[in-house]
C-alpha cells in the first residue's frame, strides 16, 4: 500500500482507469450514471493476443493479421490515452468511439482487447495509434448459434435497414424484382449489410441463395484465430496532421522518424466507449457522466497536468467545450462563441490561442488548435466552407459563378462544401474577381492548416527535434509510465525522463 501511494500519476491512473467500470459497476448504486455504459453497450466479441508483443504500430496504412484468442464476449474497459505521456502534441476528444455498435459487417467483427494484467493494458495504449481489431468474417460466421439463423431463400440484396425499438428491419430485393423485409432481433449479428462495398473490396450487399444473413453470435473461448488489425479514419486523420507538419518543415524535420503515438498522443475526456456522444444519453445521465468522470475523478485533467503538450488539438467544439466547462483554465485570447469550426481554425493559424495552465502541481502553456471532429471525412476536405444562408446568396450575387463550381457543391453535416480552390487554375481565371473573392474568404485546407499551427510552433522552438533528430523533445518534467513499481514495457523509456 506504501509503494502505491507513491505511484506517479501517470502510473496510477493506469490501474485506477483500468478498473473504474468494474468499480461502478460492483460497488456504486445502481442509479449511477456510469452503469448506462455496460447496461446498454455490449458485451462484445475479445480477444486477447498470443503472441508476446503482437504490436506493430510503425505499419500504419496496411492491414495486418496477427494469432489470438477468443476471449468470447466481454465488456469494454475504459481507456487511457494512446501513446507517449510525454509526447509533445495531443489530441482531445470526448470519448472512444464503439465501433461494434454498428449493424453491418463492421459492427459484427469488431473486437476489442481482454486484459487480466496491468502490464499488456498499458503496453497496448502506449503503442496503440491508427488501429483498432476485427475478426476474420468466417470465423464469426462459423460460430453462430445454429437455431437463430436468417437464411436468404433466393438470390438478392439488401437495398435497406431500420431499427425500432429491438426489432432490426431488413429490405430484401431478390434477383426476379420481388421485395421483402425480414425482421429480426436487434442483438442479431449481420454477415451483410447495405453497402456496394467498403475500401473498394467486393460487395457486401449481395448475397445467394443459403447464405447465412444473420445470427446470434456465441464467440467460444481460447480458440486460436487471425485478428486484422486496419486503420481507422479517426486516427488516420490526425496522423495525417502529424505527417503533413513534417513534410512542410526543414529538412531535419523532414529526415525525423517523427509519428503518430511517439510525438503525439490521443486522448478523451471520458475513459468509456459509446457509439456517440449527446444522443445516445439521457440529458440527465450524460451530464451525471460528466460529473462522475471528468469532474470528479479528473483522470484526464490529470494527464494533462503530467503531459504538459506544448501543442493540444481539440477534436470538435463539443470536446473544446467540455474541457472548458469541466477546468478553470484560462484561454486567451478569449474564444469567439460566434465563429463557425472553421473560421476559428483560420484564426488560431493568424492569431495564436493559448491555453494557460497555472495551480498547485504544475504551471504550463499550451498553444490550441480548433480542429473539425476527427470521425467526419468531409470535415477535412480542402474547399469553401458556406452556411446554406451563404450559398443562396453567392448564388444571387454570382449566378454565372455559381453555375461553374455546381458541379463541386455538397451538403455536409456542418453545411455547404465548395471543393474548389478559388485562388488556384481554372478556377482563378474562369471566376469573376467579385465571386472569387467571396469563396476565397471562405476557402480552408483544416489538415494543411492544423500542420502549419504545429509547424508556427517548430519555428518558434516550442517543439523541437531532440539530439538525435529522430523526434521532438519530449515535454518538462519526469515520468515512468514505461518503467515502475507495477509494470515494465519493454526497455523503459527510451527518452530518459
């Protein structure tokens, strides 16, 4: 108990998030809000590795398999933060997303980690960057329950789905033109769904006549099998940052083996995983979360406090907000409540913000990126960036401009997108000088601009190469995530702090 009590932060949170679920869940009353996550969410297909140290995180962009274990269903365990503790850049976001929520192929074989020792939970987010972990298909399809299968009666497709209530809703159309709509219970894993096809593989719509469509999964135990572990786009699309300032720097930095889970972090607000945030909680449940978990227990203010990040990415307004309201840190200048995502993008790269950090265990300053929600890819599309109020009066005002960049217009869930630059061929000579200057003032690349915010701080030396010129210098003070009273990864540090 003495040895605990001296733990650093950064260690103690390890074994103080890894078992705060089961805590709520055991010794809490049951009207705690923090019991919504395992009463609602899961339990999901786990696996646990065979091999000693399956992680591979420097291959970032293939599919890899790698040996497992089943580890049947299990419920998801909070989660620290990925990467090094100490690692100069981070993200923030509200909370891991469950990706085996999905009804689809992707929500049938996700799986997630099993851990019954400390030392493979923190070795798995510390190296932990753009992947996640599914079972192979087949091998989800070989282990349902024989008496809950949906089998397709004739050739066809599945052109619709809709869920109501506990019931899950299928469109079938057969190959002779006849429709039909199948339903089913809503804890039914799918072996189809509605898509032509996903990363240009085949497509996953279609089926034959036989084919299993769906089925209760019942996931044996310490079964040897092949996981994949794949990227997934939230994390690709800040690693895309992270890759995009390093192109854009001087040649050392160019040179650097600087990356993802090395010089930046991924963290959350809330340790649990949901398969979103405001909508899928109860006002009053979402907000006693909060409270029990930001607030209270402040697992991730004191992370911060330990990481100091010379930069912090903010992914979306409602994690801004939240980190806001839950710690009394000082911004400045102040925020704009009125600027859209992206015009206050575009003006943290013109006019620096700061988050100012100053209480009893640590004084520091971090420069702050406003940054689109990573889960979104059209959030990070370069282009012209309107309110449909904006739209129709481009359009009023330069009808002929309107007609020429039509073509490239879209809806978006944060509104209209121009995917054109007005500034650049052919659309710098084929606009009007008034209309141009109208998208222009509009215009914004989020992933080349959140790289020139990092690349300010480069400049500026507030993120610097260290002697090697392999990666950026680590933050001020000391810490022993990697090697400490309860765990050892690998060698220990390799940063010497």
């Amino acid at each position: 108990m003495d040895n605990h009590a001296k733990l650093a932060p950064e260690v103690s949170l390890v074994w103080e998030v890894m078992t705060c679920l089961g805590l709520r869940t055991t010794y809490d009353r049951p009207d705690t809000p923090c019991h919504w996550f395992n009463s609602h969410y899961g339990p999901y297909p786990a696996y646990a590795p065979c091999e000693v140290d399956p992680l591979d995180e420097t291959r970032t962009d293939t599919k890899t398999t790698f040996p497992a274990l089943s580890k049947g269903k299990r419920y998801n365990i909070p989660e620290i933060m990925s990467g090094c503790r100490k690692a100069p850049i981070m993200s923030i976001g509200i909370n891991p997303n469950l990706t085996s929520y999905q009804h689809g192929i992707n929500g049938t074989t996700w799986c997630y980690p099993y851990f019954d020792d400390i030392t493979a939970y923190a070795k798995h987010f510390r190296y932990r960057t753009v992947n996640q972990e599914r079972f192979q298909l087949d091998f989800i399809r070989a282990n349902l329950r024989p008496e809950t299968l949906t089998v397709a009666k004739a050739d066809g497709k599945i052109v619709g789905m809709s869920l109501q209530n506990d019931v899950l809703a299928l469109n079938f159309e057969y190959l002779d033109g006849a429709r039909e709509t199948i339903r089913i219970p809503a804890d039914r894993d799918l072996m189809f769904d509605t898509r032509d096809s996903y990363n240009g593989g085949e497509p996953r719509n279609v089926f034959k006549k036989g084919d299993i469509i769906a089925g209760l999964l019942a996931l044996p135990e310490n079964v040897t099998t092949e996981v994949c572990r794949e990227p997934v786009g939230y994390y690709q699309r800040f690693q895309k940052m992270v890759e995009t300032f390093k192109t854009l720097g001087d040649e050392a930095l160019q040179n650097s083996q600087v990356r993802l889970g090395e010089d930046a972090s991924m963290g959350d607000m809330v340790a649990c995983a949901s398969p979103g945030w405001n909508a899928y909680f109860p006002d009053a449940t979402l907000q006693g979360i909060i409270e029990n978990c930001v607030q209270k227990r402040q697992h991730f203010r004191r992370q911060v406090i330990q990481s100091r990040p010379a930069v912090i990415v903010f992914s979306g307004d409602a994690a801004l907000r939240m980190f806001m309201d839950a710690f009394p840190v000082e911004i400045t200048p102040k925020i704009d409540e009125k600027q859209t995502t992206y015009e206050r993008l575009k003006d943290c790269l013109e006019h620096p913000c700061w988050l100012n950090f100053v209480d009893n265990e640590a004084s520091f300053r971090s420069r702050i990126v406003f940054s689109p929600h990573f889960s979104y890819p059209d959030n990070f599309e370069a282009g012209c960036r309107l309110s449909n109020d904006d739209w129709e009066s481009f359009e009023k005002q330069y009808p002929d401009d309107a007609e020429r960049v039509h073509d490239h217009k879209q809806t978006t869930y944060s509104g209209i997108l121009v995917t054109v630059n007005p500034d650049a061929e052919p659309y710098l000579t084929d606009l009007s000088a008034e209309g141009r200057a109208y998208l222009s003032s509009r215009y914004i690349d989020p992933i080349d601009t959140i790289a020139k915010v990092m690349l300010q701080e480069y400049h500026e030396k507030r993120l610097q190469l260290d002697q090697a010129g392999e990666h950026l210098t680590r933050t001020d003070g000391p810490c022993r995530f990697c090697n400490n009273e309860l765990f050892q990864i690998g060698q220990g540090c390799q940063y010497c702090k």
